[in-house]
C-alpha cells in the first residue's frame, strides 16, 4: 500500500518562541536601500540578547521597503512599518517607539551598523550603574565601510565609564563648539521609563532630536551613563540622518531652549544652556 506523502514541516523562523524581548531596535530609514540591510543584519547578530528589529519606513522613494520586508519574512524578529508621508527620523522613531515590546529602545540609523556585542555591553552596564539609558562612542566609516577612527569621545577609547547629568549632556552638544563630544549619540533607553515620562522624539525637529529627548529625560532625573566603548559604527556619507542641518534647524534648537522650564535650574546648568545658544548664533 502507498503511504501518503508527507511534507516537512517548515522550520521554526528565528523568535519564533515568544520570550520576552530584550531589546528593541527602532530604524528609521528613508530611501536607505544601499545600506538597510547590513544595518539589520547587526541588529539581528546581537550576541546573548533577545531582539527585536523595527524597521519604519519614512515614505522612501526607493525599494527600502521591500528590501526590509524580505527580511521580514525569513526571520519574525523583523517588522517593517510603512508611514504614507514623509515625516523626518522622528516621527519615524514616534512610530516604531510605539510598537516596541522590549524592555530597552536602541535607536539605529538605516545606514548605520552595531557591534555584535553592543547590546550585551550596554545592558549590562547598565545593570552596574542603574542607568536608565546607555551610550557608547562611535566608530566611523566611510560609505564602503572602511573605518576613519571614534569620534564622540576623546583619549583612550578602551572601556571606561562616565556619569552624564544634564549641564555635562549640554555641554557636550554645544553645536561647532570643538570641545563638545556628544552630540550624535545613539543611545539605549529603558522603555519603561519613557513611557512613565510620556517622552518622545519632538517631530517638528529633523535635528537635535536625540539631543532634546535626552535633555528632558535628565532634566526627569534619568541616570545616564556613557561608555568609551566604540560599539556604534556610524557611516559618513552625503545622507546620513544625524548631520543633516541648516539654518532653520538651528533656528528651532534655540527656540527648544528658550521653552525649557529652567526656574529651578541649577547655575551650572543655565549657564551651559546659554554657552550652547551662543554656539547657534
């Protein structure tokens, strides 16, 4: 007698076993296809962390959705989210923010990689010092990925630590100012803590919106601690998304200041808020 043919079952897609999530990684992307990929792929290689990749794409005009949705459909950690106009990296970001299910943000640049180990590191410096958000320094690369050295953070860049109150963050993101080493982190954020502080990405900024997030997250009392580490790799080339700027985005940043509630401020912190608005003039 001939036995029916049986089908093999498919394989299991990669977070497929519903534990929890460890971190989430929000990539806003706009006509990112030459690079979105690679910049996934890092995410999705995290060493000893459970992940998941949200991809938002900001109404590119290329095929950065459809790249991303092949992705999607070999390995369940990936979700792609399409807005239907054209928002700017923070409404991108709003998006995915608002979808994520891990415990911590990891914000990624579609062009942008991360080390395998990054997440590993961070949580567990985090674990160390109580921090609700991490950060690390950047290593640079040029469009084809050849390295160009760190950048955020100077002298040696092996593993070190610093503590980051709000007049030391402003400080550290004075705008042309060449002591200033802060001002294109990418940090990782307890998800937790963002939503108890109804905190997101201001949408009327296309730069400095990590700067002002971060700047309201402190100025709550947010411990933030940074590592010399460069587990970041930032990839310098025409469109990259954090070095967009113009006159007009100078224009808001300091219209951003001028609404800070600063009466119970400290003198060291007013007076780093004024040195960075002089660094716009």
């Amino acid at each position: 007698m001939t036995q029916p043919s049986q089908q093999a079952a498919p394989a299991e897609k990669p977070g497929a076993s519903g534990r929890a999530i460890d971190v989430s990684f929000i990539v806003a992307a706009y006509n990112a296809a030459p690079f979105i990929e690679a910049a996934v792929r890092s995410a999705l290689a995290q060493q000893d962390v459970r992940v998941e990749v949200i991809v938002v794409d900001d109404a590119s005009r290329d095929d950065t959705a459809a790249r991303v949705a092949t992705l999607a459909e070999a390995d369940d950690r990936v979700r792609v989210l399409r807005r239907s106009s054209n928002g700017g990296p923070s409404a991108a970001r709003n998006m995915g923010i608002e979808a994520a299910r891990g415990a911590w943000l990891a914000v990624l640049d579609g062009d942008d990689l991360v080390t395998a180990d990054r997440s590993a590191r961070l949580l567990a410096l985090a674990a160390a010092t109580s921090a609700d958000i991490v950060a690390d320094n950047f290593a640079r690369m040029d469009a084809a990925g050849r390295p160009l050295g760190t950048y955020m953070l100077a002298g040696d860049p092996g593993i070190y630590a610093v503590s980051v109150d709000a007049p030391a963050f402003v400080r550290g993101n004075a705008l042309f100012d060449k002591h200033a080493r802060l001002g294109a982190i990418k940090p990782m954020i307890r998800t937790d803590m963002l939503r108890r502080l109804g905190l997101r990405y201001r949408e009327d900024l296309h730069n400095g919106e990590d700067y002002v997030l971060l700047l309201e997250a402190l100025l709550a009392s947010a411990r933030f601690v940074v590592s010399g580490e460069p587990l970041y790799l930032y990839r310098v080339h025409a469109g990259s998304i954090s070095w967009r700027i113009g006159l007009d985005r100078l224009a808001r940043l300091e219209q951003v200041h001028a609404s800070l509630d600063l009466s119970r401020a400290s003198t060291e912190l007013t007076s780093a808020v004024e040195h960075y608005v002089g660094c716009l003039a």
